[in-house]
C-alpha cells in the first residue's frame, strides 16, 4: 500500500464529515479499535452510515442510541480484509474520545491530535481475521515509510487508553500475531 497525500492510494474512500485539522500536525501512533454493527454482526453499510451521519435510527433498536455520536476513523477493516478510508492521516479523526496514554515519559489526553484511528470490524468475542491482520500490517508499513514520528512501537489499544470506558479490540485480537505478521514487512 502507498499513501498519497494523506490517503491510502488502493481503497475506498468514503469521506467522513467527522474531522478536523491536526493541531500540530503529528501522526505518530495508532489506537486500534474494533467495531461491529449491530453488535456482533458482520458486513453491511452500517459502520459507513455511522461514520457519514446517515444511520437510520429506525434500522435496529440499537441505533436509537448512537445516531447522535459524531464519531469517525481513519480505516476501517473488514472481515475480509477490505480497507476503506474516512479521514485523511493528516487530518485529526475522531475516534478516541475520553482518553489518556502514557506517551514517551509525559501524559497525554487529547490522542485524536496525533494518532491515527483503525477500526477492526470484529468485536471482542470472535477471532480476527487473517485477512485482516495482512491489510493492518499493510497500513502500519505505508504509516510508517510516510510518517517519520511513527514507528510500530506506538500501537495501542482503544482499551488501553480509555480502561474504564472501552474494552476494544478486546480478547479475540492475538497482539502476538500481529506483531508476527509486522516483522514479516521489515
């Protein structure tokens, strides 16, 4: 994969309205994520219509309580591997919300500035997909050669940054894994 001002010159984009300028610019770490809509179902246009505004309430009994959040991220990756873009890495995305990170010595609570968004399409009880740890170690390669700051050191969970709110990617994500498959791309 190659970015190409900010964007992943291979996949989809599906512009997210939820986005803003960088304070200072920085992209230079990662907080992954994982998603699924409803809850613990797979494939479908509904994570797209959450990160667009579009979500019909009226769709299932849960998207009565989310269709007012203004969330986004950076990627998002399917089941099988798809990525799909929302947001430009040089713009801020927001994903993160309430959170805090221990960062090079100094804490650090506003992660949307400087960090990129994925989101898994998974949830904390089914095991990731092959396809899917590729195309993430795919991503991280392209953010790393276009970000200098960014270095496979400074992966982080949803979970991790925000322990009393969020759980993500949660148990099924084999961390091991994946840092397998990153050293396999140099």
């Amino acid at each position: 994969m190659r970015i190409e001002e900010g964007w992943l010159a291979e996949v989809r984009r599906v512009p997210s309205p939820n986005q803003d300028a960088r304070p200072a610019g920085e992209v230079s770490a990662v907080v992954l994520h994982s998603i699924s809509l409803p809850p613990g179902q797979f494939g479908g246009e509904y994570i797209e219509r959450l990160f667009t505004n579009t979500l019909d309430a009226s769709a299932h009994p849960y998207f009565s309580g989310i269709t007012q959040l203004r969330v986004s991220a950076h990627v998002l990756i399917r089941r099988d591997g798809e990525c799909v873009q929302f947001v430009s890495f040089d713009r801020r995305a927001w994903h993160a919300g309430r959170s805090c990170w221990i960062d090079r010595g100094r804490v650090r609570r506003a992660l949307n500035d400087f960090t990129v968004g994925i989101e898994l399409e998974g949830d904390e009880v089914h095991a990731y997909r092959e396809a899917q740890y590729r195309a993430l170690a795919a991503v991280m390669k392209a953010l790393k050669v276009n970000y200098p700051d960014m270095n496979f050191a400074r992966i982080t969970s949803h979970a991790r940054v925000a322990p009393l709110r969020k759980s993500d990617p949660g148990a099924a994500f084999d961390w091991a894994y994946f840092r397998q498959c990153l050293k396999t791309l140099g």
